[in-house]
C-alpha cells in the first residue's frame, strides 16, 4: 500500500481540534463534578440531534450550562483546551414536537460547523452511540455501567472492562487503463444513487486486502496499486471510513448478483451529463464518497442530483 502524494485534507468531520484530556477521565467523580459546575459546556443530544446557533453559514454547537437533570443522564467528557471550560456531552430526553429550538443532525450541519465543532459532535455521536448499543456484557451478558467520565463500560457480575469501538470500512474509487471511474448501486439503494465501492474491514485483514476483496467480491475485478487518499470518521453509528484510489487489472464487470444491482465505468463527460439529466445522484459533500469521486473528477461534481447519505 501507498501514500498519494495528495491525500484529501480537508473532510468534513475529520479535523476536530478539542484536547480530549484524556488524562482527567480517571478522576473520581469527575462527571458529578463537572455537571455541577457552571462554568461546564454542556452539548445535549436528542435522537442523534443537537442544537445548533447561528444562521446556516456560521452554524455553531449550541452548548449550555449543566442542569439538575443531568446528573441522572448518560453523560461523557468530551474534553478541555488548557485554560478553557471542559465540554461533557449528555443523552437528554426527548423535546416537544413545537420545540422553538433548532434541533439538526450531523448530516445536515457538518459541512456548516467549524472543524472543532464538527469534530466534536462526530466524537459525542460516536461515544454516545456505542453506548446505547452496549448496556451488557459480551462475557456473560449481565448489565454494564459506564465508567472513566464515560470512555469504558464495566461489568457488575464479573468486572470486566469494555472499551468503545469503532468499525472501519474501506472505500475506494476505481479506475480501469482508460482513466475511466467505477460507479456502483447498492441492491437495496433507490434507482439513480450511485457511489464508489466500499465495505467493512474483516478480522483478521489488512485495509489493503479488504480494499481487494471487497472489489473482488463486488464486482470481480482485480485491483492493483492502492493507495491511501484519506479517512474520516463517520458516527452512524460508529464508523471510521478509510479512502483509497485503486486500478483495475482489466474492465470486465461481474456482479456478485447479491450486494450491488449495477456497476458500470464512467468517463468523466460521462459522469458530468449522467448528473445533469438525473441518471446518477452521488452522495453530499460531507462524504469521502462525494470526496473520492470529486478527486477523480479533477474539480468540484456539479451540484445538482445528491442524495442525503445513509452509508454506516
Ligand atoms: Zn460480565
């Protein structure tokens, strides 16, 4: 495997900047404390949404002091800069329908939060995310507790330690000896939506080896020269998206009949006339898909036929 000599910098999520202060999560009682302090940033989430302040091209992370009940929520840290508030994340319940509050998503508010925001919120996800997904154990499936400012879960039976995960999934742009891009629709994604290939690492694989087979499997291609492009954590609900580039040993496409309904190989002209009639919708700018292809296309895809990413 290889590094491009231009790897994608900028992606959305991948750029937080807060200290996670690490450090402070074995502190005794150091959620209690901090819940009781007003000088804490609280960032409350309801179903998967936040508040958020500010008109739509200076949006920013709506985040209060603590109240009384959020001693009683699911609560993280989150982190603090040297000499600034510390940011706990907490699980609220959920707001009236006529709530006057802006409440949006990650996937609405991404590309318009700054990068310590938008870090910030895709590690609150994350965390909260997995907890809700791990209240018992795996050992014996008794019920686990979290611990250490929320970064572990224990168990009360046998006392074992449970650490966050985060599943990687590789995902890779394609091209064949004529330059050209391969674009594949998912068996259970509506007509039109379109992505590059992409798919969970397996144990026991490396990035590299899971980037081949999962074209391998897909649409029966061999690939050579890959190469890393980039990575971005994507919460939903807990994955880390690894890119690369990839070039096909031949051209001849062969479904797997199973994972992907159709895949074919674009041009660039191709890709820009199949958009603006409709054929193909990509995925938001947010995405490293929308990223992958964008890099192949040499400038920004014309913007019109995206579709609101689900991948994760
Ligand atoms: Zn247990």
């Amino acid at each position: 495997m290889t590094c491009a000599a231009e790897t994608i910098r900028d992606l959305p999520l991948a750029h937080g900047s807060l200290d996670r202060a690490a450090h402070r999560r074995r502190e005794p009682g150091l959620l209690d404390a901090l819940l009781s302090d007003p000088g804490t940033r609280v960032l409350e989430l309801v179903g998967g949404t936040v508040e958020v302040v500010g008109s739509d091209g200076e949006l920013s992370l709506h985040q209060r002091p603590p109240v009384p009940a959020d001693r009683h929520r699911l609560a993280v840290f989150l982190g603090q800069d040297e000499g600034g508030p510390a940011h706990v994340a907490v699980v609220g319940d959920p707001v009236d329908e006529g709530d006057p509050r802006s409440w949006r998503g990650l996937r609405q508010v991404a590309t318009l939060l700054d990068d310590r925001d938008a870090g910030m919120l895709a590690t609150a996800l994350a965390l909260t995310n997995w907890h809700t997904a791990h209240t018992h154990c795996p050992r014996c499936g008794h019920p686990t507790s979290p611990e250490q400012a929320g970064w572990v879960r224990r168990c009360g039976y046998d006392g074992s330690e449970h650490y966050p995960r985060t599943d990687v999934a590789v995902i890779m742009s394609v091209t064949d000896a004529d330059d050209r891009l391969l674009l594949a629709r998912g068996a259970e994604w509506p007509e039109g939506r379109f992505s590059v290939l992409a798919g969970f690492l397996e144990p026991g694989e490396s990035l590299e080896a899971a980037v081949a087979r999962e074209v391998r499997e897909e649409v029966g291609l061999e690939v050579e020269d890959v190469t890393f492009l980039g990575d971005q954590p994507w919460p939903f609900p807990t994955s880390l998206m690894v890119g690369f580039t990839a070039r096909a040993a031949g051209s001849a496409i062969e479904l797997d009949g199973d994972e992907i309904a159709e895949a074919f190989w674009v041009t660039r002209e191709g890709l820009a006339e199949r958009i603006a009639d409709g054929r193909v919708l990509v995925s938001s700018r947010m995405s490293i898909s929308h990223r992958l292809m964008e890099r192949w296309y040499g400038q920004p895809l014309p913007t019109t036929g995206e579709w609101r990413s689900v991948r994760g």
